[in-house]
C-alpha cells in the first residue's frame, strides 16, 4: 500500500518547527505526522541533492526583500498595497546559475507571508510554501533563503500565502548563462499585471466576493466611483476563442511594468537594435495576448529553458508564464500592447527609437490578429530535450470545479482533503491533466521542469484549456515535497492545489 499524507497531516507536521534546513529541521519532521517513508523538506538527500548543484567557483550574491505597505503611482492613480518595493515589479534579483542566492527577508507587514521562487528547481526547504516547506514568516518575523540557482532562464518571485500575489508582491529573478553569448544590443524586462488593490477593493475582498456570490468577480473592478467602464454583460462573458472560459475577474487596471495605459514605460533605441524581451505573466486571474505593434517576434526560451526559435505576430502567456523574444527594431515609435485575453482592456507600453506621435491607449496592432502561439505548443532545443523513456509512475489530475459554489478541485475535491502524489527518487513520472471545467487551467509544478508529451517543450507552467487532457512528463530528482497547482491564484486557494511527496 502507498503511504498517505493529507494536507491536515502536512499542517499537523510542521506545527512547532522553527527552521527545516539541515539535520536540525529533519529531525523536526521526522517527529511529526509524516509517513516515514515520505522525504522530508530538510532531509539528508535534499541537502545532498544541493551540494550537488553548486559549482565550483560559484558567488553567493545577497539580496534583500521587505515586504510592506506602501503607496503606489500607477500613472497617474495613486493606490495603497503592500510590496517589496516603493515601485512595482519589486527589486530585480540576478545570478549566474551554479551561484547560491541568499535573500534575507523582514516582514513589514501586518500579516504572514512567504515567498516562493517560482520555476526555480531549488532545494525543497526553499520553495517558500506555508504548511508544506517552512512555517509562515510572522508579522515583524525574518526568514533567510538561501539556495543554488541551476538553471540559466527567466523566473519569478511571490508569495505562496493567500491571495497576496494580486498585490505588488512580486518581482523577476534573471538567471544568466556563463556561456551564452549574449547575441543582443539591449534586454528589457517585461512584467505583465492585472491590478485591483487599492480601488476600493482587496484581493481579500475580491476572494470573499467570489466565494459570497458564487459567480465572477463582479464587483473586483469597482472603483469608489463605478465599474471603470466594463458593463455587467461583459464580466459574464469573459470567453476566448483560445482559452475557452477566460477568467473569474473583472479588473479595473491592467500594467506593464507597474504602469497603466495613459502613463506607459518606454523603452529607448536605436534603428536596427536587436532587444531580448523578457516576458513574464504575474497576473492572477488574467492571460495576456502579447504583441509589438510593426515588428514580428521570435521566441527563444519559455519558462527559461531554449527553445527552437520561431516567428510569430503575436504570443499568449497564461499566468505564471514566461517567454524570451528578440526584436529587431524598426525606426519610429511602436506599441507594446499586452491585450487581457478574453476579457477586454490592456496594457501598453512603448518603443522609440525615432520621431513619431504617440499611440493611445487604446491603439490595436494588426500584430494581435495575426499568427499567435501558445508555448504549449512550441518546440525545445536539442540540448534540453527530455530523452524518451517510458513513465515509472503516472498520476491523472482531473481539473474540475464551478463558479456556484465557488470550489476548483482535482480528482472531485479540494486541497484540504487529497492525499499526495507518491513519486520515488529516479523515476520518470507522467502527469496527466484533464481539464472537465469549462475554465482554462495554468498548472504549475514546483521544484521541477516538465516536458509537454506532445511537443517536448520544457516548462514548468502550461496552460490545459476546457475539455483537453495535455500531459507533461519529468524525471523525479529533487526529492522533497512539491506543490502542483493552478496558477489562476483564486482556484488555487478555493482547492485546486495537491502536493506531490516524493518516497524513499
């Protein structure tokens, strides 16, 4: 008989663990509920599997995040939130990969918090999950992250507490290549939001809303004076001909970069430069059509792994998602457009590298309507192609849930009430997500990068649209406890979520 582990039984484990790192904290879960079969977070093969990651001559480069309230410009719209920083995304964080990022965090907040390193196949007594990898980090509490950052790509960080990601909690960590050649004359980094704090509205409510209502989020875009424009109808209808149901809330702002339409980011150069974008979705509840007004775009790397490059119009990211381009730029000025897929409104930033007027907030490049791709769907690089084997272990997740009651389950229930996925240390494991719900589903695996069955690609976040079943497949070797959920972070709190325990 597999052994069992609840989620009741995971609280029930770390309840009383100060620190989980190291033997120390072994010993501490060890002590617990745990099946001892199960590998602990901070166990003697999680440390070893670290030890192995680093290289030699690695850095350790220090950071810093305290996360707070704090008064935010969004262009033009002053709103309180909290956040790591006076601005938004929150401080950029880079390394090279083999270094050990070590992030001290003070909690300025009058609420617990965490954060989680998303995409990252770190150490599992990092992964920055409540309950599951450490205890909460208190109010006016400090915690240290440290850990090896393998693997060269673009990811991000937030909070795994709550719905505290649809705040200004979050900000990207570039992890470079020693090795690439750098084939660009600029990079921009480019984050994409959706944005309710401090409208009248928290997430908090949004969340209570949502659950009160048993339906969308109606109320989720109010502004102290009305509902910024978007009519009842159309927060019934958020559909899209590529995502099916396209989301639960109707939100006042979208951002690029923290800034609204009327007030964009730009980005300046020069005829004929050649730009790496680097792209990343943090929204919560909103995917996002992404298009460069006169250019077309082509795709390196998704969730920072290579990728065969192509050229498309235009590219759809679902939330937790990240995509590498490059550009050559035309002379003039050009629209960055991030249109919220299936649910109207957008957000806009600029390009300018010669004379030329302004575009409005409302401008749409003929780029949205062309060839766009999902990067389910794309093609990895010979050199980070999972080689073919047939699956030790299979798990099928199905994806199911409605909007009254408000409840998002896996295999018929919630988080609170699965047992995990056993997995052992070596296998080659497939995972096979079956979506019955008529919502698009971004699914995130902590600690590991997946292969999509049906192309290959390597992510770590691919988006299961209505009615399809798509399966991804990775090799079990980063033993802990890893979460594996939806990464609309309102059916992920409401139980679309299950940990994946890894056995001895």
């Amino acid at each position: 008989m597999s052994p069992t582990l609840t989620r009741r039984r995971l609280l029930a484990g770390i309840a009383g663990t100060v620190g989980i790192a190291g033997t120390a904290g072994a010993a501490a879960w060890a002590g617990g509920l745990f099946d001892p079969h199960l590998v602990a977070p901070g166990g003697d093969l999680v440390a070893r599997t670290e030890a192995a990651r680093r290289r030699a001559g690695g850095r350790t480069v220090p950071a810093t995040l305290n996360p707070r309230p704090v008064t935010l410009d969004l262009g033009g719209r002053q709103v309180q939130t909290w956040g790591y920083h006076d601005s938004v995304p929150g401080p950029l964080l880079r390394a090279r990969a083999g270094d050990v990022l070590r992030v001290e965090v003070t909690n300025g907040l009058g609420s617990e918090t965490s954060v989680h390193w998303h995409g990252v196949a770190l150490r599992n007594d990092m992964d920055g999950v409540p309950g599951v990898t450490q205890q909460s980090i208190s109010a006016g509490g400090k915690h240290t992250y440290e850990f090896t950052v393998p693997d060269p790509g673009t990811y991000f960080y937030h909070p795994h507490s709550g719905v505290q990601l649809d705040r200004a909690l979050y900000g990207v960590l570039v992890v470079d290549d020693p090795h690439e050649a750098g084939r660009y004359d600029q990079e921009w980094i480019v984050v994409l939001d959706d944005w309710v704090d401090g409208t009248g509205r928290t997430p908090d409510d949004v969340l209570a809303s949502l659950q009160s209502m048993g339906g969308h989020g109606d109320m989720g875009g109010m502004d102290q004076g009305g509902m910024s424009g978007m009519s009842m109808g159309g927060m019934e209808t958020m559909t899209s001909p590529l995502l099916g149901g396209a989301g639960d809330v109707a939100y006042p702002h979208y951002l690029i970069n923290g800034r609204a339409p009327a007030a964009p980011v730009t980005l300046t150069g020069r005829p004929r430069q050649r730009v790496r974008i680097r792209l990343v979705n943090a929204a919560s509840d909103t995917a996002f059509r992404v298009a460069l007004g006169g250019h077309r775009l082509t795709v390196t790397h998704t969730d920072g792994f290579p990728v065969t490059p192509i050229t498309c119009d235009a590219l759809v990211l679902g939330m937790g998602e990240r995509a590498d381009v490059t550009v050559e730029l035309g002379d003039g000025v050009f629209p960055l457009i991030a249109v919220a897929e299936g649910k109207g409104g957008q957000g806009v930033a600029l390009v300018r590298t010669g004379a030329g007027s302004t575009p409005g907030a409302a401008v749409h490049p003929a780029e949205l309507d062309r060839r766009v791709l999902l990067t389910g769907g794309l093609s990895p690089a010979d050199s980070v192609r999972l080689e073919r084997r047939k699956a030790d272990r299979v798990h099928r997740l199905e994806l199911g849930g409605s909007m009254m009651p408000y409840r998002w389950t896996v295999n018929g229930t919630t988080f609170d009430k699965l047992d995990p996925l056993v997995v052992g240390q070596g296998e080659r494991v497939r995972l096979e997500f079956v979506n019955q719900s008529t919502m698009f589903h971004p699914m995130h695996v902590h600690g590991h990068t997946f292969a999509v069955t049906d192309t290959g690609v390597r992510k770590d976040t691919v988006i299961v649209v209505p009615k399809q079943t798509v399966a991804v497949e990775f090799d079990a070797t980063n033993p802990g406890q890893w979460m594996t959920h939806c990464h609309n972070i309102y059916h992920a709190e409401t139980g679309m979520m299950i940990n994946l325990a890894y056995q001895e």
